[in-house]
C-alpha cells in the first residue's frame, strides 16, 4: 500500500473504504501520529484503485490559530465556520442532529463531552452559535430552550477560561423592548418574551463564568439556507413567488435584516483583534443597516427577482398571536466600527445569493445573474 497507508472497511464489492465522519477520520490520523488535537500535522487523502481504496497519510500545512464553532448546522454556524476555515484559521465545527458526516457531533448538555472537545482541540476562540432561537418553540419548551440557551452557555465559558480561549456568545435584539430605539451595549435590557429573556440569562452566565467573553447581539438572519423555513426571512419566499393569490405581510415591526456571511466576517475579525488586544471584551452588537417591515422586505424580494408584489399586503396592526415582539430593537453598532471592525451587505444583494436556488421559475435561473 506505501509508505503511511491505512487500510479500512468497506461492504461495497470487497473494497475497504472508511465510513467515519471527517473529523472523527482526522481525529484518529493525528492520534496515530503521536498527537492530540493540537497541532495537527497529519491528513488523510482517500486513494482510489479499481477494485479498492484506502487511506493514506500525508502532511498537512494545518494553521496555527484555532476556532470552534457550535451550532455549525445551523444557518450561521455554517456560516462562521466557512469564514473562519477560508481565512488560514484551523476550524472545527460542532453540531448534534445534523452534525455527521463534517462536524463533531457534540451534545451541548453533556458537560462531559463538552470539556473534552475543548481540552483535545485547545481552541483559541470559541464562536457560540447554537441556541433555540424561535420565540414560538421557547414558549412551548421553555426548560429544554433554558437549558441550552443558559445552562450549556454557562458551562461552556467556564471551560473557555480555563483553557484562555475567547468565547464569542451569539445573542440577539430581543433582550430589548423596542420602544427607545437605537440600543447601546449598556442600555438596560428588558425583554417582552422569554426567548429574550433566556438569551439574557445566557449573556450573565456566560460574563459570569468568564470575564474576558464577549458577548455579540445580533437581529433577525438572513443567508444561503438549505429550506426557506431556515430563516424567518426567507420563509416569505414562497408567498412571494406563488402570485396567484394575496398575501398578508406584516408591516408593523421595525427590522434589520442582517446577512449571515457579515456577522461572519465580524466574528473573525473580532477574535483576530482580541489577538491582538486582550482587553476587549464585554458586549458588542451588530446590525444590518437597512429598516424594513417583512413586508418591505418581501417587496424587495420581488424586486430583486423582477416578479411582481401586487399580491402582497401590508398589516400595520401588531400580531395578536404568538410570542411578543418589540416593536423596533434596533441596535447601535458604533462600539464595533470604532474599532474598525464591520461589514454590510445591501439587502437586495443578499437576498439575491441566497434564495436564487429556491427559485420556481427556470427561466429566471438561468438569466437572473447572466
């Protein structure tokens, strides 16, 4: 087989194939070297003969600056992880239900698990994605949603400082009430739901546990999805696009609505810049910049798309079910541009990568973008 060959199992027609996920496939390469997780220097190429194939080590140039991602399924984790991984930072993301075959499949709740991920890896920054973030589902479960959204962000700021990693925890506009907007960082939080309210107890936990975190609040997301029900922006799609029929659209709540691929890039550039400077900490927001109602939104769908909004109409009442809402959260990002730190997508230009792929109309695929 040469030099550094590792042969492994596979049913298909005798061949011997691996069946790990790739970081657990990393994980045992760089065990076998003589190593943990630190300092990765060995990889695994898959090597392909007709009748067979194995794996076979080989050198890695692996950077030296480590990030771990929670919650890398979901829509921003997968997000931070690509602006991380494609910025010469070695990246490792986790999730649970959604985790294999490229992520650790790490249970947040099992304290256990999460100490030894962060023991084996020794990450520099650890960007702290996962939450139940849908108002609705924390009503309905509201000790489940404690538990990660307070409890495993607790635990896992204890086991950042223990190690001097930089946690980054994602948290959100709705720890305010929206009725003085702009928000500043220290402007006293008084959320209307208890999904804000859950995210709050996570921001104190997580400044309890470790005093050099910050904490990052952030609105309403919007990105490259993998269904449209992934965001509660892209979700109004549908309704845009199927114009046959009217469509009721709320024009009641102030949004900001916010790409994922910038909150991305604030996150590296803040961890680069906690590199440099180990006092900042504490807590940051950032924003879209761009005021919309989901029906100015949905308008701007149509637009970017040349489809017709005839069919959409505005409600100017405030919802009378469901969780609470404020009415505008809006945050002020000042704290973070003045330390350079920043990025803004137009919300035309974003909505436009990200939904092309849900587009019912082929002819408009193949001519929206040539």
């Amino acid at each position: 087989m040469g030099c550094g060959a590792v042969e492994w199992a596979c049913p298909v027609n005798g061949c011997r194939r691996h069946r790990e996920s790739g970081a657990e496939r990393e994980r045992r390469a760089r065990t076998e070297a003589g190593g943990g997780m630190v300092g990765w220097e060995k990889g695994l190429r898959i090597r392909f003969e007709p009748g067979r194939c194995w794996l076979e080590e080989e050198d890695v140039d692996t950077p030296n600056r480590r990030a771990l991602i929670t919650g890398a399924t979901g829509l921003l984790g997968r997000s931070v992880y690509k602006e991380f991984k494609g910025n010469n930072w070695n990246a490792v993301g986790c999730g649970y239900s959604r985790a294999r075959p490229m992520f650790e499949q790490i249970n947040l709740l099992d304290t256990t698990a999460v100490h030894n991920i962060i023991q084996d890896f020794q990450p520099h920054v650890i960007i702290h994605c996962a939450a139940e973030r849908r108002p609705d589902v924390v009503d309905s479960q509201p000790d489940a949603a404690s538990q990660l959204n307070v409890a495993a962000s607790g635990n896992i700021a204890k086991e950042a400082a223990q190690i001097g990693a930089f946690l980054i925890y994602i948290s959100t506009d709705y720890v305010f009430d929206g009725t003085n907007p702009p928000y500043k960082e220290n402007d006293a939080p008084n959320p209307l739901n208890l999904y804000g309210k859950t995210k709050l107890e996570g921001e104190k936990a997580v400044l309890a546990n470790n005093e050099g975190a910050a904490v990052l609040r952030i609105p309403i997301l919007y990105g490259e999805v993998e269904r449209l029900e992934e965001s509660a922006v892209t979700v109004m799609f549908d309704k845009v696009q199927f114009n046959n029929k009217s469509a009721n659209m709320d024009h009641w709540q102030q949004r900001f609505p916010t790409y994922v691929k910038d909150v991305a890039s604030v996150c590296r550039q803040l961890a680069e810049k906690k590199m440099l400077d180990p006092s900042i900490r504490g807590t940051f927001h950032w924003s879209g910049n761009e005021r919309m109602t989901k029906f100015e939104m949905a308008c701007a769908m149509a637009d970017a798309f040349n489809l017709p909004s005839s069919h959409l109409r505005p409600i100017t009442d405030s919802p009378v079910v469901g969780a609470l809402r404020p009415k505008n959260a809006q945050l002020d990002c000042s704290r973070l541009q003045m330390l350079g730190i920043g990025q803004h997508t137009p919300f035309r230009v974003g909505i436009k990568e990200s939904l092309w792929p849900f587009l019912t109309d082929k002819k408009w695929r193949q001519t929206v973008f040539h």
